[in-house]
C-alpha cells in the first residue's frame, strides 16, 4: 500500500484520558450527577469522593535506569507512571479513589519498532526487571499491574506508538496491523478502503489490538464469530528466547495452531507486535428488532433456539428484566431480546423474519423495527447501544459515591444456564447482603450465544462499607469464583485472567495443559520477566 | 442417557479391511479393473502387481513383552501387525505391493479404558517402548508407522476398541465421544437422538474421532466450520505425565485454548480417548447446483466472491477442467463449480439463488438442480461424490498398474492463489517428466473455501519406472515441497504433517512455536515415547 493511501490516525490528542478512572476526563459525570447516581442506591455516601491527584501519590525516582541506547524509549513522568499502575476494573477505580498504595511502575516505555521492543526486553532479562505489556490499559482483570516483590523494578510496556496498518491486501481482505493500535485508530485507516475489523468491545476506544488478541477478547458479533482469536490470519510475536511469524493462511492443519497459543497468553510469553487480521466489507444491509417477553425462562428458549439455526444474528442480547430497565429497552418487567442482522450480501430481513418466527413461538412480543436501514435513534436497540457505551462512566460515578459496582461474565452450557443465573442471584444476592447489610441490584444478559450455550455478563450493585469498598467486593468475587467452579461454568469467557481470575484459573485449567504452559514460559521467558502473575506463578 | 437408548453399533465386522490397500478388499479393482485402469495412463505395466500377503513379509517374534497385568491387551499377530504398520498413502500401498521392508509394530494393543491407555504408557516409558497411536490407519502422510532405530520396540495403540458415544446432552446439542469410534459407527449411535456430528472426510468409514482430533481433520463443510476443530466442545487426554480433561464450554477466553494443543498434536503429546463434540441437527433442506465456467481464472473470482458473503454454502466444491471431466461433472472442458446448501432452518433455496447470481455475474453457466430435497442421483453433483468415495481405490488400482497415483493438499491466501496453481501444474508437470519420461497428469480442485484464501487439492497421476514408484514420488514431493514453501502456502491443510510433510512443516512453524512444542514435548512426554518423529525429532 503506497505511503500516501494511509489515512491520518485520529490519536483523539485533543481529549485527555483519566489517570484513574473509565476513558476521557470530560466524559466523567460531574459531582452533582454523582449524586444523583448515588440517591439511586440506598447507603451510600452523601457526596462523592474527591478526584484523587497524582500529586498525593508521592511517587519516587524509579529504581532503575535502562542504558543511554534506550534511555529515548522510557520515562520516568509521574502522570504517566500513575496512569500505567492499573487497570480499570471497579477495583482499580475504587482503589485509587481511596488513595491505597499500590505499585506504580518505576518506567513507562513507548518503542517504536521491533527491534526496540527486543532490546527492552533484552535489557529486562539481564537486570530483573518485570516487564508489563500495555496497550489501552482497560484490563479489568488485574491484567497490567505488578503485585509481589520479585523483582528489582517494573516497566510499562506502552506499545501505542506502534499503531499503523502498514499493509492491505484487498483481494484476500486482510490487513497488517501493528499491535498498538486503538480501535479508532485502526478502524480510521481502514475506512478508506471500505474494510473494517468489525470488533467493537466496549472497551474499542480505550483498547488496542493488541491487547484484544493478547487477552482473547469478545467483540461485535454476539453469534459465530465472537472473540478476536476468529479474525487472526497470522502474528508476529517478540519473545525474551526470539521473535517469530506465523504465515499468512485462511486455514492450516499443520501441527497443533501456532497462533492459539499466544492468543490468550496475557502478555506472559511474549510480545505480540502486529498481526494480520481478516477484515469485512462494511455491512450494506442491517435489520433490527427487540422482543419482549414476560417469562426470561422461555426468552432462554427462545434464544437458544435461535442460536441453534443457521441464523447467525449479529447481535443477539437478551436482557433480563432489571437489565432492561436499566438501560430503557422496557419499561414493564419484560426481558428484552434485541436482535440485529446485518449484511454485505442482501438477505439481513429475510432472517429477521425468521429468527422472530422463533422468538414468537416462544412466547416473544415484537415485530422489526426497521429493515435495511439503520435502527431509529429512539428505538429500544439504539437506548440499549447508548447505554452500553455510557457505563463505564456511570460505575466510576457510583464508585465516587462509595458504592460497589462490577460486572462478571461467564460461560457455560444450555443444560447448566438456567441454574447458574437463578444461583448468581440468590449466592451473591446473600454475599452481597452479609458483606454490606444491603440488598445488592443483581442484573444479567447474555452477550454472546453458542448452538452450544450462552455467555451471561452480571451487573452487582450495591452501597459499600465506607472505607472497605476493596473488601467488600473481594468478598463478593470470592462467592463468585467459587460458585462458577461448582457450576462448570468458566472463570471468564472475554475478560481473561490476568491476576484477579487467577483462583478460578488454576482449578479450572487441566493439568497437562498446567504443565505444557508452564513448560513453554521456562522455555520463552527464561527469566519470568513477562507480565510475572499471570496465568502463572 | 441409559443404556437402553444407546443404537447398536455396526462395526462393518462382516466385511475384511484391506491391510496394504485402502478399505475393503470386496471394494478392490479386480485384475481386469486394475488392467483398464492402467490403460488410460500410457507407460503403466502389461498386468498388475500381484496382491501382497503377510506371510511373505517374514514378520518375527516381538522384541518385548508386556508383564502379565497387560498382555491381555496386546497381540502380536502377524495381520494385526502387518495391518498397523503402515497408513494409506500411495507411497504405503507401494511400497507393500514392491515387498519394501519397513519395520513391523511388535506389538498391537487394544486398550479399552483410560486405565488400560494410561497403564501401557507407564510401561512403554520405562522399557523405551515407541507408542504409536492408531484409529483408523488411514494417514496419508507417514503418521502411523515407525522410522528410526532409537527405541527397543514399536507397540502400536489402537484405540477402535473404545468407541462408544457415552453420553448426550441433547440441551445443549453435544456428545460424550469415545475416541476410537470409526464414522460409520459414531453416525450410527447419534441417529436415534436425530443428531449428526456431520463430519465426512473422504476417509468416513476408516477413520476414526480420534484421528479426526489429533491430525485436525477437515470435512464436510466446504465454508465456516471446515475442520473438526470448530466442533470440540472438550478433550480428554493421556498423557505419560498425567491425564486431563479441559472443561465442557461453548467458548472461554481463559488463558490460551488448552484444547487447541492437543488439536493437530498427532499422537506426540498424548492419547485423546474420548471428546464431548457438538452436534448439528440433521439437515430438512438441501439445495444443489452445478455451474460451468469456460474461464478457470473467472471462476476462481467467482468462488472467492462467494466465500466472501455470508452465505455459508455447505458445498462450494470449484473442479478444474481436468478434475471435472475425471469425475464426470463435465465433458466440455468447462470448470465446475460445484454448490450446495443445506439447513434445519428452512432458508437454503433463498442463498443458492444469490449464490447463482454471484456465480453468473463471473461468466458461470448453471441454474439450480433442485430446492428442498437432496439432489438427483443421476446429477454431477451425486456423480462427483461417488468419484470422490471411490477414489482412493482406483488409485491402489493405479498402483498395482506401477503407475505414480498420489494427491496433495494446501491452502493460501487468495491474492497467492493463482500463481500458486499455475506454479505446480508447470513445475510438478516437469518434475514428473524428469522423473519418469512420462506426461503426468495434474488436476485441482478447492475443497474448502474461505474469505481470506481457499484450499486446493492437487492429484497427480503419471507411469512410474518400474521398481522406483516410491523414488519418483519422493522426487516429485521434494519439488512440492520447495514449490510451497516459496509460494507461503500452508505444507497440509488437513492431512497432517506425520513424518512426510515434516521438511516443510520444519520450515514453516514460527521458531518460538517450536521452541514451546519442544518444551512442552519433554514435559508431557519425557521418555519421547509417544509416535516418535512426528512433528519433532
């Protein structure tokens, strides 16, 4: 692709993102919306918790220089260290609104290329230094922090300097891209050439491809193609032991995937730099509906049964009644099941006329809302999308106010569904209960369905214990982990591990596999510099 | 599921497997076939080999015994023996029709447990005992026979004994698998529950889950879901570490896929013996249709425009001239493609004509055979397919003519495609001719489709010299080999690497791939006893 066919890369430099908290500062809710948020939740705070400072986090020289050959590469910005320290989860909001130490970072670096990413690496291994892979730095899973003693120091890994598509091949519709790329950036060199990668987890503005590849993250599509491992032609990886390529194929049967296992591996094998990725026409066609139904029991049917055709929606949510009228789909104690086609080849309202054919057998209300054409901006799918969008912001809102506010999200099979949502709600519910003396909102969809089973995504929420808002929601996780490993159910199935999914991890991982991956860090990373807790000890 | 619901197994016992040649020996060309046969390729010999028997191979006394505890389990009969020494490539079959020596296992075991499997290891281990998994003997690329010198005996492990389904959770559309369960006998115990795992290599009938599993078969679907890969729900597997079985999920993203190292790992990592795989419902609609085009390269486009909607065609077979005219689909010199859709959805009629359309925009000729209901005996559909099934025996026909009969398969990006086929019909043609003096003939068809790339399936048939069938197909493979490799297309997209594909696999595989296959090779399997040679030395 000629130099001058590359499209500018909006960076979004004219936003500032929060050290602290979900995105863009000037998307925070101010503190009067704080309040209104918290007058929604019995017990918590008067008012909100002030906006803490990088200031009050004395933060100290760091402990280690690299040699002058990379001293370019790093900084020792106080800002920028606080900013690479965490991730986003509840966790990490609410702890540095209560200003508990964590460890910051004693370096930030931003190489540019492979050969400095090497070189790092290179000079970590030889002074024990951790090395934290970041991309967006939106891990809500303890995924770019550094907890223990191990070792000397700890660098960031900041590879959002390395965000280019650097190649189209438009026949095969595929793309080079460098791992560093936001989902803006990315999608905004694709633009011009009528392509998109079509992944839009809700984290797109604030995560790079990166770190979707690194942690297998769950996207767009809510049937057939949900993780980003789908969309993977080949990647080039940069390892303490040597850098590698897997070739560009549609498909290969030689030997066991070599690109399944960094996909999922966290940043703890190596460094994946860029990757082809297979791309889509833009859709030309898209159909939309939402179906209401009284009994969430025959809405799981419904959509079961939807998810078992050939169908293939792309977007298939059923939200459960609290969800529903939390992001204004319904208004009436229905579950809501929004449904959404779309097509480059013309046959989007064909489906929908069928998938709803279903859901009505089922006992479903609702009818589509739009053929060919874009969903209204009013309608129940587009509140539901605006919504979707907002909530980060509101959880980090709900956190200034004391509250405890967290997703999880699991999967498992049909058999096994209807009793692991009636148990997250009663067994958290009552750990709610226990560690607050309050009643916990407890909300449920499904964000992706399998012919197999379903992915449910929960909402907790519930004022905190002012002070030991951590706690609390550690006690909470600790009910949680527990119960997804009585019920078979996995300990993640688009959030990854990173450090606070580890318990469930381990019991959940087969041990041969245990041995093979542990065999395979020895072997990459001698030196257990890469992202140290991950995954592995 | 109870005992009672569980079908009787036909296990084709009244019929004799072949053990030089493929299938059964009342399917076998007879003399005046073979004869015919060898006609149409001039240079073949005046009559056929004479079919080889195991009393001429001079198999002797087995180099070790199994302690008492085991010796149930093993036999060290001549057939047994002679029956698992080889898979079902051409170079087999010639090699067995020339009297070639090549090492007999010592011993065949038929374990019918995790227990018996896991017992046979240990003891394997501590004597140096090479462990040869088996199924159903039909690979193609050396990956169930012994080379080498570096272990005191060969025990081969045929797994055909375990070959229940065990369990159905008929929710959730998924079955608990033995791994030694042959096609015929897998489909035949999913029937009474309407269930199909639809997965029909050519090899169906003589292969079984396990090998499917272990060498990343690909099957029925020409779009989509192309390899058994997208169709395993778990795994569990033996290893001489230790056993393990990865958790029942429709999708996680827990770290990298444990399954997806066992998937392709042939046999070196560790015994699969059973998987929970899903199923499909069977099919109520069929739709089918032929298309000619006069211009190979338009319909290559016209192919690639279709694997690029989202139409999904079950069928989406493109013959080349040469292939169709071979199998009867046309007699004009035309390409044809060849389409089918099929669905439990009742919407396949509706792509087929959009496919149509798609196809005739690029010069195609052809209209729909039929709509809702399979597709008519006498159509170049149903005769491609019986060609297809009849193949790999007219080709042990061939062999016994001394004729050079051997396919090879790959895939690549469709931007590559073209020179790739043009490259190995030019270089493949002028290796056959320096190494026989004889035209060869070469013909492609795509097998499996898909947006980035597509898979072609090259067959080639040429007069050997004489004695040296095996020599002039290695020349001939050598140059397949170097060709691919060049061209970046993949050494197998589904016929595994075993010991025949290994030069190139060793080329292609991303170093710090190999280095994590190494590592986890010495963990699981430390004595390397588990098939030797195959993917690593």
């Amino acid at each position: 692709m000629p130099e001058s066919a590359i499209h500018p890369i909006d960076r979004g430099a004219s936003r500032t993102r929060s050290w602290w908290g979900w995105g863009y500062t000037d998307a925070h809710p101010d503190d009067a919306e704080c309040a209104a948020l918290g007058a929604l939740l019995p017990g918590t705070l008067a008012r909100p918790l002030p906006i803490p400072r990088v200031a009050d986090l004395a933060i100290g020289r760091p402990g280690v220089m690299p040699p002058p050959a990379l001293a370019h590469l790093v900084t020792e910005d106080p800002e920028a260290r606080a900013a690479h320290a965490m991730g986003k989860a509840y966790r990490d909001v609410i702890r540095a609104l209560r200003g508990r130490p964590r460890r910051i970072p004693d370096l930030v670096a931003r190489p540019t290329d492979d050969q400095e990413v090497a070189d790092l690496l290179e000079w970590a291994g030889e002074r024990g230094v951790a090395v934290i892979p970041f991309g967006g730095g939106s891990s809500v899973v303890g995924g770019v922090e550094y907890r223990g003693d191990a070792h000397q120091a700890v660098l960031s890994l900041d590879l959002t300097s390395m965000d280019r598509v650097l190649e189209i091949d438009t026949a095969s519709r595929a793309a080079r891209i460098q791992a560093g790329a936001l989902g803006p950036a990315l999608e905004a060199q694709l633009r011009p050439h009528d392509l998109t990668l079509r992944h839009f987890p809700q984290s797109f503005e604030f995560s790079t491809l990166g770190g979707w590849l690194a942690t297998r993250a769950g996207g767009h599509y809510a049937t057939l193609h949900t993780h980003i491992d789908d969309f993977v032609q080949s990647l080039r990886v940069i390892t303490p032991a040597g850098a590698g390529t897997s070739w560009r194929l549609p498909a290969s049967g030689a030997g066991p995937s070599p690109d399944r296992l960094f996909l999922g591996s966290e940043g703890t094998l190596g460094v994946i730099t860029e990757a082809w990725m297979r791309l889509q026409e833009r859709p030309r066609y898209k159909a939309s509906a939402s179906v209401a139904f009284a009994d969430f029991h025959r809405a799981l049917d419904a959509v079961r049964t939807i998810a078992q055709s050939d169908l293939f929606p792309a977007n298939c949510r059923l939200l459960d009644p609290g969800e529903a009228a939390l992001s204004g789909a319904s208004h009436d104690g229905s579950a809501v099941l929004v449904l959404g086609f779309e097509s480059a080849t013309a046959r989007g309202d064909g489906r929908l006329a069928t998938a709803l054919d279903l859901a009505r057998a089922h006992g479903g209300r609702g009818e589509a809302r739009t053929a060919h054409g874009d969903a209204p901006a009013d309608g129940p799918v587009n509140a539901w999308r605006s919504a979707f969008l907002r909530m980060p912001y509101l959880r980090d809102g709900l956190a200034r106010m004391g509250a405890v506010v967290e997703t999880f999200e699991t999967a498992t099979t049909w058999d096994r569904l209807p009793a692991l949502i009636e148990a997250v709600r009663t067994e958290v519910g009552a750990a709610a209960l226990k560690a607050t003396g309050q009643e916990a909102a407890i909300n449920c969809r499904l964000t992706h369905v399998y012919p197999d089973g379903a992915a449910p995504y929960f909402t907790v929420a519930v004022a905190g214990r002012p002070g030991d808002e951590v706690e609390v929601w550690d006690d909470i996780k600790a009910v949680v982990t527990d119960l997804l490993h009585r019920h078979h159910a996995t300990v993640t199935h688009h959030h990854a591990v990173g450090r606070d999914h580890r318990p469930g991890y381990d019991l959940q991982r087969p041990e041969p596999f245990a041995l093979a991956l542990r065999a395979t860090k020895d072997a990459l990373d001698p030196h257990h510099i890469l992202n140290p807790g991950v995954l592995l000890d």
